[in-house]
C-alpha cells in the first residue's frame, strides 16, 4: 500500500470514528425524556415539519433553519430511529396534560 492510500484509510477510519461519536451522543440525548423534550423542540423552533415559504427573503433564513434542523432529525433517525414515535406519543401526552392546565384555568374564570 502506498502513502496515499494509508493516508486515505486513515482519513476514512478518522471520519467513521466522528460520524460513530456523534450517533452515540444523539443516543445519549434521545435515552432521556428531558433530552427528547429539548430535541422535539429543537424541531419545532427550525420547523421541520411546516413550510419556509413565506414569498419574501424571510424564506431564506426559514430554510437555513429548516435545513439545520433536518440535519439533527437525520442524526436522529440513524442513531435511534423509534426515538421519533416515542417523542410524538410523549408530546400527545404533555398536550393533552397542559389544555387540562388550561380548562381548569377557564373553569376558575366562570
């Protein structure tokens, strides 16, 4: 082999250890309901789940937030795919929990 195939080979296994590191750190986040909380947010702030568009230049800055944010949910969906389940039936819950917050909040109103 020749010095620039090792250095390639190497540069490889460097970029398979990073790639490795940063899966295993979005497992340690995902593996805790606080951290699925700051994550779904995190998704709901980049707003990957609606459109950038908004017919002006603010659908620049939309998609560049939008795009930083599908780039953790691709993180997310090769370290932990059923994180995402997961996090969507927690969130239903937390939903369900703060309108009942809020109907006792209107009963005390009446």
């Amino acid at each position: 082999m020749n010095t620039v195939e090792v250095r390639t080979r190497r540069q490889q296994e460097l970029a398979r250890r990073i790639r490795e590191r940063e899966l295993n750190d979005m497992r340690a986040v995902l593996n805790t309901a606080e951290g699925r909380r700051f994550v779904w947010r995190l998704f709901d702030k980049a707003g990957i789940f609606r459109t950038s568009f908004t017919g002006n230049s603010t659908t620049f800055f939309n998609e560049g937030q939008r795009n930083l944010g599908l780039l953790f949910f691709n993180d997310m969906m090769q370290a932990m795919p059923e994180a995402f389940a997961l996090m969507q039936r927690e969130q239903a819950e937390l939903q369900i929990e703060d309108n009942a917050i809020m109907k006792e909040d209107d009963d005390y109103a009446d």
